[in-house]
C-alpha cells in the first residue's frame, strides 16, 4: 500500500485518501456492544479512537508508520524492508583527522539528498579505519534519507530486482549500504551491467559498498572511490589534536599531543588495545575524556624537559602485518619493490 502511494500522483493520491478518509468514517459506525468478546470490544474502542479523523492526518498517520520514512532504518530480509536498530552512531562532527575522507563522506551525502548526484561510493580501508561508522554517520545526518542494509546475495543475484522496487518508492531516498565485501567473492556481472554506461541506479538510490580488499579497477570504474589513507604515526597525532580541540582547547600544545599518542601506542604495547587503528584511538581518547588522573599526568609530563612520541616503526610493522595477512606476503614484496623504484627516480 505504501510502496503504491509513493508510485501514485499528487491526484491520485489526493483521491485515495479521501475515499481511506469516507471508510474509515463508515468503520467508526460500528457499536462495539455488537462484539460479543470483551477483549475483541475493548481492542475494537481503543482501535477506533486513534484512527485519524480526516484524509490529511489519514496522508501523515500512513507516512510516519512507514519504515522506509525519511531518517528510517531498514534491513533486507526474505525480500522485505523490515526495520533495523543500529548501535549508537557518531555524529560527523565527532570524526578526527581523515579530512579528505570527511569531505568526500559529507559531499556524496549532501548532494544525494539534494538530488545532485547517485555515483556509487567505493569505500576502501584496512579494518579498523571506521568505514561503517562514516557510511551510516553521514547518510544519518541528512534526516531526508532512508538507510537500507542488504545482504551481500543482493549484490550479486538481486540487485537488478532490488533496484527496481527502490525506484518505484519514488517519494524516498536510499542509501544502499553493502557493508563489509570481499570483492573476490562477489561475481560483480550484475552490478557491472546495471552500474555505468547506459545504465544507471534509478536517482532515489545511493549504492554504497565498503571493503577491507581494493576493488578491481573495471568496478572502480563504475563509481566513485573513496579510499582511507593508511593510519600512522602523522595521523594519530592530527587525531589527538582535533579531540583536543573538541574539548576546548583552542591551540593544543605539541608536546601534550605527543605525548597522549605516544600514550596510546604504549596501551596497544601492553595489549590493552589489539589493533593500531583509529577505532581503538577513539577508544583511548574516550577514556582521556573521563580519567581525570590521566589528563593530569599527561599535562604534567608535557611541562617536562623529555617528551615521549609515538614510534614510527610500530605503525609501519603493525600496518606491514595487517597487509600480509589480507594479501600474503607476495603482495608486500611487490610493495616493497614498487617503493625501491619510486626512491631510485
């Protein structure tokens, strides 16, 4: 019924719900002492007194039960939209450092909203990057938007047929996010074919598909590729600052920086944290946020004649790791030779 209202006519819609508004009049009429079962009767009174009483609120009560109403939530599940909870999400302005990614994030949510733009969005990173939290954070701050969440199946057998009832539901705006892919295992003959060239997604639907695995260049070609520079020791450090700024302090001092990212590096040392990734920083920087003995300590040390700093090495063997264990270990003899050449030019 919903998905029929959304295909209809400012007319025709205007005509349905005049006649939902005569039928309902009509429902009213009925005398609850003709319903023998008292529950039945009980339900029946409670029911009929918050159906609305004229065709606008009838037009307002269906679009606000809808799941797929703008800033809804939805998972796809034997074929249907059923509604999703998500864990609590940042805000955007609660992301640190990662400027370009913020801004790419940001402008393909905003655009899509506006109806300037539907590429879709390749979002690439190691784990721990936070390519779910950005996808859902920023398409969760345009309130116009409605979030889908498929199956990876959807990608590869039923996209074509998933973009067909999308398009119908012309008064909507999806997100599509296929979260977590691993490229190798997805036939990409569909999305190829549906995606780019004469074809495109129908104009109310963003595809957006994240991996920890770079896609292959004949689908990068066919959207927009949004890619996390790797996490290291010069972007832990921009983390810090902007928390810091976050927190009122308008010009953290270098040393104080320093010394909370080489902090945190010293807790994933200890095994406190299992990866050196932004997710855990954030992890760390919330626990700043609330141990006011460490904030201390941590100004106290920045007044000192030495101050620690995050070691370079440990990024670069913990990034070296995760790279070899996604790729083997071909792979990063490969890098390694493509950086010799790079130095001897």
């Amino acid at each position: 019924l919903r998905c029929r209202i959304d295909e209809a006519s400012d007319q025709e819609q205007d005509y349905f719900f005049r006649q939902a508004g005569e039928f309902l009049f009509e429902l009213r009429k009925i005398p609850t002492d003709k319903i023998q079962d008292p529950a039945a009767a009980a339900y029946w009174t409670e029911a009929v007194n918050t159906i609305p009483q004229n065709a606008g609120e009838i037009r307002e009560w269906i679009i606000k039960s809808d799941p797929a109403s703008p800033g809804g939530v939805l998972k796809l599940q034997s074929g249907k939209m059923v509604p999703a909870k998500l864990e609590e999400l940042h805000k955007p302005e609660d992301f640190f450092s990662f400027y370009g990614v913020r801004k790419a994030f940001a402008d393909a949510m905003r655009d899509f909203a506006a109806g300037r733009g539907n590429v879709p969005l390749l979002i690439y990173s190691l784990p721990g990057h936070g390519k779910t939290q950005f996808t859902l954070s920023y398409a969760a701050a345009e309130k116009s938007l409605s979030i889908l969440l498929p199956p990876p199946s959807a990608l590869t057998r039923d996209l074509e047929q998933l973009l067909h009832d999308l398009k119908r539901r012309r008064g909507r705006r999806f997100v599509v996010f296929f979260d977590d892919i691993d490229p190798e295992a997805i036939d990409w003959f569909e999305f190829k074919n549906l995606v780019g060239g004469i074809y495109s997604p129908p104009e109310n639907v963003l595809l957006c598909i994240s991996s920890n695995y770079q896609f292959p260049p004949s689908v990068i070609s066919r959207g927009r590729l949004i890619e996390f520079p790797m996490f290291d020791e010069i972007r832990c450090g921009e983390m810090v600052e902007d928390f810091l700024i976050s927190c009122n302090m308008r010009k953290p001092p270098a040393n104080l920086v320093s010394l909370i990212a080489a902090d945190y590096t010293e807790s994933f040392g200890q095994k406190e944290f299992s990866e050196l990734s932004p997710r855990t920083l954030s992890r760390y920087l919330q626990k700043y946020k609330t141990d006011i003995n460490l904030r201390k300590r941590m100004l106290e040390l920045s007044t000192g004649e030495m101050i620690t700093r995050p070691d370079a090495q440990l990024f670069y063997d913990f990034n070296i790791k995760i790279l070899r264990s996604l790729y083997g270990q071909e792979y990063i003899e490969n890098l390694k030779q493509q950086r010799l050449r790079e130095l001897e030019r």
